[in-house]
C-alpha cells in the first residue's frame, strides 16, 4: 500500500480571509465569508459555537452557531408557514425546481467534492458519489412524482355508482436526522422526496459535518426552493433531537441502530410515522463459479468503499472452498495495491477515519480480533503518518463469534473471510445476527445467484456488484430488514412515506340502507346474494 501525502487546495472556499478563530496549524483554511453564507442558513440564536474539524489534519476548519430547542421551535413556525404555501404549489413547478437542482448539483460539484472530502476525510472519488446520488434522486422524482402523487381512480364497492379517488396529501413537516458519513447526500436525498410531496423539511446535520449540508440547503435556495422550506438546527442529537421530533409530523433518520430504536420510540409516543435506516454487518457470498477477477475488485470496493463507514458496505466475505485460496490471493493483492492519503486530489483509493471516536472502534475491534487469534492478511495498522485518523483497509482471517467484529458493525475498512463447503450453509451463516440491510453475491448463474437472494434476509442484494447496483437504482426501494430498519427510501415507497392518502367517495343512487319499504333482513339477503354474484364475477 503506498502512501500520498501531497495536499492540493482548490475550489472557491480556500485561500479568503480566514475566521478570526482559526487554527494556525491547520493545512486548510476555509474562506471566512464562504462559511458565514453557509452558517447564516442556520436557526441558531445560542451565541455558542462548536468547531467542525477537518480529519485531514484533525485541526478545526470552522466553528458553528449552536441551536436551541427554541430555535428548532422556530424553524417549524417558519417550515409551517413556508409549508401551507407550498402544498399550493403544483407538482410541475416543484419538479421543475428539481431540476435546476440537478443542474446545479453537476455545475456546482468540485466545490460540492473539495467540501465533503475537507469535512469527512473520504477519498475524492467516494465524495463524487455524493452529488451524483443526489444528482439521480432530484431527477428520479423530478421525473415520477406527478405520477406518484397524482389522484388515483380505484374500484368502489358497488361498480358504477361508488367513485372512489384517493389523493396524496402532504404530511407537514419532516425531520430529518442525518449521519456524518455522507454528509451532502445523507442531508438532501430524503428531503427531496418530501419537498416534491409538498412538504417541508427541518433538517439535523450531525454536528461533525454540518458544512456540507449547509451548502446543500443553499443549493436548494438557488435552485428556487422557497428559503424557509427547508430549515437547518444544529447541535448534538441528543440535545435536539427530541425538539426536533416534537415538532414533526414524520421523521426520517438514518444512522446507528441504538439511536433508530430511541428515536422510534419517541414517534410512537407521538403516533407519528418514521423511516429508519440503520446499521448492518453485510454479507457478500463468492461461489465457485464465480468470476474472480471480478469479485475481488467488487470486493475491495464492497469493503473499502468510504473507509468502511458506509451502511451497506461488506464486513462479512464468505467464500466457497473450490476458490477460497485463489480468490484471496488476488482480493489481498488488490487490496495491497491501494494508494491511501487523506488529501483533496484523485489519487486516492481510500481516505482517512471521520474522527478519533472512529479511530478508536476501528482499532478496538482490530485489536480484539488479532488478541483471540484472528490472522491479519492485509493492514491491520493505524497510519498517523497519512492523517491522524487513518486505518489500513484490512482483511482478517480466523474471525471467531467470540471476536467483536465478528457479529458488530465495525463501520470501518475492516472486512473478515470465511470458508463455506456449501451454498445453503453459507445463506444460513448470511443470515446470522440480527442485522439485514444489504448483501451481495458473485457468481456466473444470474438466475441461481438470484435464487439465492430471496433466501437473504437484507432489504438489497446485488449481484456480481458490491452495492452501487440497487443503491444507484432509484426506481426500486432501498432499506434494511430486522435491526437493520423501517421503511424504504427511494422508488414509489420513498416519496409515499411523506404523504397520508386520503379516500374520497362519491356514492351515486343507491343508498348503503334499504329502500323502498324493504326490511331489513330482506336487504341483508339481498346484499348476501350480491356478494356471491361478486365472487362468482371474479372481482376483488
Ligand atoms: P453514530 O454513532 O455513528 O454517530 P448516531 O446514530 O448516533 O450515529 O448519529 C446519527 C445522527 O443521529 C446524528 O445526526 C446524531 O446527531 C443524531 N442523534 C444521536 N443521538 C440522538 C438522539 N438521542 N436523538 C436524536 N438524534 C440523535
């Protein structure tokens, strides 16, 4: 594995005037006005700020206003306000906004790129997925939601005199509590569903990486979208949180399964809907028959993909005896070729840790596993040398249950390998565990690897890919089974989660009572004669 270390500024928020609070040491020093437009987008009247520091160098690059639970008050009396106007707003215009979002998001996207990387750490290429998710879902609903949301006819129950339409009506106001680990995508890709479904949104960054949402609700404001429709609080989740979710007529969460499960129940207190999506400890099968070139190149993205901090990436290999020896050999080799930095350019197969927290987790289960006898085929050590986060993409063989990262989330580049002699114990061995949000499998069977899937208890299974295929496939639900969460994003699900159908019938004629004089048992013989001409009729 080779090192680069050679940081390139670039974009238009390096090199201005620096916030007065800067630290000295720090390699980037973001432009102040560039951050006060950013942090100006906030609801923040605390007087304090925390800093958001760059895992680069781990030195602070700016610091933000902090919210109150009155602030978070605030934003839903302006989101409210902004709201009832915009469920007036027809869904042509709404998506014609999107739109210029998409366009926006492509134009807009070095500066978009050299943020995410600066606040995360992520290699460039892992921070390019974030605008093109968010360039595919402005478009994907853009493109779908008059039909989504448009009124439907359905069948009434006395045919041809019972009308029966049901409408799409906005739920109000969404929170949404958003994770570090892709902090543009993650803060935008389950608002934009809700604004196009005439919602407003109040969204909750995670602290660490409130500069790339920020500037994703700037997007939207030039984009078109009215400026207090979307709301920003910032502060600890477990600070604003429960404001957040007070004020909410449905909230959207996406990150570990320990906070999806207080958060759901606070919905349930309210009676509000919530989506979760949350943790796994994802499976990826190679069988014999699989291409193996072609699996060990997915596998190295599956596992290494963001540094591992990424909800479907692959923590479990499981490989079939016939290759396990040759498929190895060239997944380490691939492995050993990475080239690992932590810096602005392209050059990098895989960036650094978010922060010491992650560097801790990572290097605990590491430790534990190497302590109870696992064998390190690649990496294994931290790299204070590339940024003081840094962690080898690591492969380990040996891994036992008694290990932590054999049935934990370990979100970090940390993948384990193990043999199976046949398929069905190695489903049995995928479905292990509580968690169940995406796995992949490698084969040259199409039809038998799909067979295999419906076996799989995860909301998403890919084959002969690691996970791009059905995340980036926006026309199909995206979710996790068991502890791995609640509801979908994405597709017809994705945008119906933010609305309440409502049923409007319109009876012609007949009354639902007798008429004419008749009895009521003469109408409820009546009626019992119906129903079978019904059946016999073949209607549902
Ligand atoms: P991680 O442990 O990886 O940081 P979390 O699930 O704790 O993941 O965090 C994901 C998001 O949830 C962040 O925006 C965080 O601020 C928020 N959060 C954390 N605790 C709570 C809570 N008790 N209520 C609401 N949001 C929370």
């Amino acid at each position: 594995m080779s090192g680069s270390a050679n940081p390139q500024p670039g974009g238009p928020l390096l090199g201005g005037p620096a916030d007065p609070e800067h630290d000295p040491s720090a390699a980037y020093v973001l432009d102040r006005g560039y951050v006060d437009r950013l942090t100006s987008r906030l609801q923040a009247s605390s007087g304090r700020t925390f800093a958001v520091n760059s895992p680069i160098d781990g030195a602070p690059l700016a610091h933000i206003p902090a919210s109150t639970p009155a602030d978070v008050a605030e934003a839903y009396v302006r989101a409210r306000r902004a709201q009832a106007a915009w469920a007036r707003v027809p869904v042509e215009t709404r998506a014609a906004a999107m739109l210029r979002l998409h366009d926006l998001i492509l134009d807009r996207q070095a500066e978009i790129i050299d943020l995410i990387v600066l606040e995360s750490g992520k290699a460039r290429k892992h921070a390019f997925d974030e605008p093109l998710h968010i360039a595919l879902t402005a478009r994907y609903y853009a493109r779908t939601a008059e039909r989504f949301l448009g009124t439907e006819r359905r069948g009434g129950v006395v045919p041809g005199l019972t009308r029966v339409e049901v409408n799409q009506v906005p739920k109000g106001v969404v929170g949404i509590i958003s994770p570090w680990n892709y902090p543009f995508t993650m803060a935008l890709c389950d608002g934009l569903p809700a604004l196009l479904a005439g919602n407003a949104v109040v969204a909750k960054p995670d602290e660490q990486t409130m500069l790339s949402a920020l500037l994703g609700a700037r997007l939207l404001d030039e984009a078109g979208f009215p400026e207090d429709l979307w709301q920003v609080v910032a502060g600890p989740g477990p600070e604003i949180g429960p404001p957040l979710i007070e004020g909410a007529d449905y909230v959207c969460f996406t990150g570990s399964t320990a906070t999806g499960r207080v958060i759901a129940g606070q919905c349930a207190e309210r009676l509000i809907g919530c989506s979760l999506e949350l943790g796994g400890k994802n499976p990826l099968l190679v069988l014999r028959d699989a291409d193996l070139e072609r699996a060990a190149e997915g596998a190295v993205r599956a596992s290494f993909s963001n540094a591992g901090q990424l909800c479907v990436s692959t923590e479990r290999i499981f490989v079939a005896d016939q290759v396990y020896d040759r498929f190895v050999e060239r997944f380490v080799a691939r492995t050993e070729a990475m080239t690992l930095g932590a810096t602005l350019d392209w050059g990098n197969d895989m960036g650094t840790l978010v922060s010491q927290a992650q560097l801790d987790r990572v290097m605990a289960h590491i430790d534990d596993a190497v302590a109870h006898g696992a064998r390190v085929l690649a990496g294994g050590r931290a790299r204070p040398d590339l940024g003081p986060y840094y962690v080898e993409p690591t492969i380990l063989e040996g891994v036992t249950p008694e290990m932590a990262c054999f049935a934990h989330e370990t979100f970090g580049p940390v993948v384990s390998l193990y043999r199976f002699h046949d398929e069905a114990d190695a489903v049995a061995r995928a479905n292990e565990g509580d968690y169940g949000l995406n796995a992949a499998i490698f084969s040259h069977d199409g039809a038998r690897a799909r067979s295999l899937a419906r076996h799989i208890k995860c909301g998403s299974v890919n084959i002969n890919e690691a996970f791009a295929a059905s995340f980036a496939s926006l026309d199909a639900p995206m979710g996790g089974m068991r502890s791995s969460g609640l509801g979908r994003r994405q597709s017809r699900e994705g945008i119906l989660r933010y609305t309440e159908p409502q049923t409007v019938a319109t009876q012609r004629l007949l009354r639902f009572a007798p008429m004419l004089g008749m009895s009521e048992e003469a109408y409820a013989k009546l009626m019992t004669a119906n129903l079978r001409v019904m059946k016999r009729l073949g209607r549902a």
